[in-house]
C-alpha cells in the first residue's frame, strides 16, 4: 500500500486524525490552528487537571481566547486526555512536549524521550510523527525514529513517516501567530518531508520544506542563537557604556537611524522565555561532544547570565547615593513574566534579580499581575495586592518587566527612587533625578 498517498489523501479531506502530545504554550495553539480548520484533535498531556480544563472549553493559555476552545470543544473538533492508547486510531502526532536545560547545563531530553516512548507501542503504519520541541541537530534521527521503529520494524518513509518542524511561537505577539508564521519542516526521507508537508499545509499558511530533520533542527538553533548573541552584545555595550558615562539607549536610538546594515537590539536584566536563554546551549553541548568550543555562544551566555547581578549592583548604587543600605531597604519588584503583557515566568531574569536582591539583605515585594506567586526549588513569594502602596512604602522601584497596564507617571510620581531597567521611562528617565537608568 502507498501509505503516503493515503495519508496526504486524508490530510486534503481533512479526514485525517491528529494529536498533539504537550499541550502547553506551542501544543494548545497548535491544536486549535488544526481543529480550526477542520480537523479532529486530541490533545494529550501528563497533567489531568490541564485536559479536565480543556474538556471544559477553558482556555489557560493567554494566547488562546476561551471562546474559540469552547466553540471547538463543543463543535467536537478538540478533546484532552492524558491515555495515550488513544494513538492507535491516530493518523498525525506533534510533540510539543518542554526541553528545558538541567542544573548541570546539559539539555533535559528526558520529556522527548518520554513521549516518544508513550507513541511507540501504538505506531502503526499509515502514521506520521512531527517533533515540534526546540533540540540538538540530530535529536530526531538519533533519539526519536530508533524509539518508533525498533519495535514495530516500520520502514520510515514507507510506513511511517518521522520529521522535526521547529516551533516558532513568540507568546503575547497578535502580528505573528502559529497560522501566520512560516513553518519550516524537514523529514528523515523526501517521502516524510512531503506527507508532513501536506499535514502542515492545510491549516498553516505557509510551509518551508527543506532537505533533512538536521537542516530544520539547526535552522531554529540559528534564529535564536543569533537573537542570544546579539543580545549579549548589547548587553555588554551597556556595560561599555556605564564605565564611559554614556546613555546606552541614546546610542541604540541614534544608531538605529541608520536604514540598512543595522538592526536594534535592546539591552535588559537578562534573557528570559522558552527559547533565547536555553536553545543556544543546546549547540553549545552538543558542539562540545564533537570536540568543538561554541564561542560566541558561551561568551554571549556568560555576559547574559550576569546582568540580573549588575542589575542588582545598580539597585546598590542608587540606594547608596540617597544614603541608605541595601540591607534592610524596601525593594518593589515591578513585572515578574519575562516580557511585557504575557504570563510566562519561564527563565525569567526577575527571579534572579529578586532572589540576589534578598541575599544581599533587601526586604523584598513584587508586583506582576500576570504572576499571582513565583515559586521555584522550595522557594516561594506572592506578588502583593496594591502596586501602588508598594511604591510608596519601597525605598526602591526595580522595573524589570515593562507592562502596559503600569500607570508609570503615577508610579514616578508616588516613589522616591527607580531603577529603570527597560527604559520603560525613555526621555523622561534623563531628566527626572529619581530615576536611575541601566
């Protein structure tokens, strides 16, 4: 039988049935592009109360409206659970299960692996697998197609069809969205690239198919390393700048007057998010396993990894020009989430920069309200109820997160000293002596 006429067929017809394993900040998106556009979808995650949740037609991913998950849910067009024996009636399977790093630095495959071990006793022929998780080059050819053929003798690119599309989702964007966003997809044969090309290419706008699973594995590598790098080079013009006495986002708003040759990056307490802080270590490893030293990427990495510190060596400074000690001052923490108007702690640089600030004695509050409580290894602080009663009594504002909702002329009003690590002030923050820049 030609399997991968049968499957395109089905994805054409939108008779095809898929499931999305990880149904986080890329798999509920995800699966709601797909159920969308007709297809039927069965999201799959560990955590029942998530799928409980999703049965319920709640959404708990702010990308994604509760009105569009409950329309889908009770269309019949998308479903939770977390039984993967539901595999064995599935045509289509993405992974969009977390690979964060560990605390040694090495890359944690252990959910990839996990959820290609939960796929492997229902792979059947006429199936295909597309592995969404940010990894190492060579991560589906080593790691995933051994767990899906082992057992089940299926020939790739025959019977079974195995790719890696890398995720392209910048959480709180409405410009780019998973529809919009070009796709790139590589598979481990021409046959699987075209059966998951024909998959992706009836809900995504459009599709970028390229020769291997490695082109598409290294291909995302590359988008956020360069990110990464470039950040980090900013981020230590900044401290360039600071020992010259010169304004750093006067620099980066003259240089980028400039119409060609130059593309503006902004400085900031340090990287956050699902990907920047974590995908360039990936290579990094994987590049140290072949003998080879990443650079820029390491270098990149350390500047990055320390500007929570230097952050907290301006909140020092700036307390000490009004005569007060960090030990024992009153310091508010403005904006949790990594970015702006979203509610992802992932890798947040906040974390570090409160947890330092409590060692070095300060009595510490925040304010985020997208993060109701921050907690990490035992460790545990609950954003307080009244932002502006935290100005006044802060003998400190440290803005790490620039939200929209803040009412910042209010906040400059109410305060007696702000550390503005986002430039959420601009202009203003020159001026204004109460306001210490990074």
């Amino acid at each position: 039988m030609d399997y991968a006429s049968y499957l395109i067929d089905k994805f054409k017809n939108k008779t095809a049935r898929m499931a999305v394993l990880g149904m986080g900040y890329v798999g509920l998106p995800f699966s709601t592009v797909f159920a969308s556009a007709g297809f039927d979808v069965t999201g799959i995650d560990p955590i029942q109360s998530k799928m409980e949740k999703l049965n319920r037609g709640e959404s708990y991913i702010i990308d994604v409206t509760p009105d569009l998950v409950k329309k889908l849910v009770s269309d019949g067009k998308l479903r939770g659970t977390s039984d993967y024996s539901v595999l064995k009636d599935i045509d289509a399977v993405a992974i969009c299960v977390p690979t964060p790093l560990r605390n040694t630095g090495d890359p944690d495959l252990s959910f990839i692996i996990s959820a290609a071990e939960g796929i492997a006793p229902y792979v059947h022929p006429g199936m295909v697998v597309v592995l969404e998780s940010s990894t190492y080059p060579g991560t589906t050819r080593e790691l995933v197609l051994p767990t899906l053929t082992e057992k089940s003798g299926l020939k790739v690119g025959e019977e079974i069809f195995v790719a890696f599309s890398p995720e392209r989702v910048d959480p709180g964007r409405k410009d780019w969205t998973t529809k919009n966003t070009p796709k790139v997809i590589g598979g481990m044969t021409e046959n699987c690239t075209r059966v998951s090309a024909a998959w992706y290419s009836q809900a995504l706008d459009t599709v970028v198919p390229v020769s291997s699973t490695e082109v598409a594995e290294m291909a995302k590598l590359l988008e956020n390393t360069f990110r990464m790098i470039n950040i980090g080079f900013v981020n230590e013009l900044t401290l360039m700048c600071d020992r010259l006495g010169v304004d750093v986002w006067e620099v980066i708003d003259a240089a980028s007057t400039k119409p060609f040759g130059f593309m503006r990056f902004d400085p900031g307490p340090g990287l956050g998010g699902h990907c920047i802080p974590i995908d360039p270590l990936y290579l990094s490893w994987k590049m140290r396993s072949l003998n080879y030293t990443a650079k820029f990427i390491d270098l990149a990495s350390e500047i990055n990894t320390n500007m929570p510190r230097y952050v907290v060596g301006k909140v020092q400074d700036a307390l000490n020009e009004h005569e007060k000690a960090i030990k024992g001052s009153k310091v508010l923490v403005l904006g949790a989430a990594y970015k702006p108007d979203i509610d992802d702690l992932r890798e947040s640089p906040a974390i570090d920069v409160i947890r330092l600030l409590e060692q070095k004695g300060a009595v510490i509050s925040y304010f985020d309200p997208y993060i109701p409580v921050i907690k990490e290894d035992g460790w545990e602080i609950k954003c307080i109820p009244d932002v502006m009663t935290g100005v006044r009594e802060a003998d400190c504002v440290v803005i790490v997160t620039n939200h929209k909702c803040f009412d910042y002329d209010r906040i400059l009003k109410e305060s007696c000293l702000i550390v503005d690590t986002r430039n959420a002030y601009g202009k203003m923050g020159i001026k204004d002596p109460k306001v210490v820049r990074l």
